[in-house]
C-alpha cells in the first residue's frame, strides 16, 4: 500500500476539516491517521491516508487538494510517504 502524506496549514476557520475530508471521502480516498493542532489562531493538520481506492492519480489528488487550500484560505500539500522516509534516512 502506498500511503501518502497530506499537510494543511494557515489561520484558522470553521470547516477546513470538513472540507478536506468530505474532498477525500468523494474520491475514495481512506484516511488511517489524522492529528491537528490549532496554536495562537494557526490550524496545522497532518494526516496519513490511502489513495488506492481512488480513480485518480497522486498528481491530480495534490492539485484539486491545492486548489481547496486557496479557496479556504490554507497550504495544502499531498506527498507520497516515500519522500518522508528518504528524507529521514539522510
């Protein structure tokens, strides 16, 4: 199973979970971990989640979730976990 990392960052607001996974559960995308934090009115989100039973590929995944960011007013970034192991190993 390749996992892949997503990040959301920015200041906070009602909804950005919601709008993040309501986007992955309409792709078939399962999350396995989530945690979030909210420190001095800033919204950090880290979750790990499987894309295998989506029809869309990695790249358009990471745009459509680009796109969310710039309408809600946050960074999202969707990364295979493999770029998170090799980093760590360096």
């Amino acid at each position: 199973m390749e996992k892949t990392v997503i990040t959301v960052v920015g200041k906070d607001g009602v909804g950005i979970i919601a709008k993040v996974c309501n986007y992955l559960a309409s792709n078939n995308v399962n999350i396995l971990d989530i945690s979030q934090t909210i420190t001095g009115g800033f919204f950090n989100m880290m979750m790990v989640v499987d894309p295998a039973g989506s029809s869309k590929d990695i790249a358009l995944l990471s745009s459509e979730l680009k796109q969310i960011g710039e309408e809600i007013g946050v960074v999202i970034q969707a990364q295979n976990e493999r770029i998170f192991d090799i980093m760590h190993r360096i």
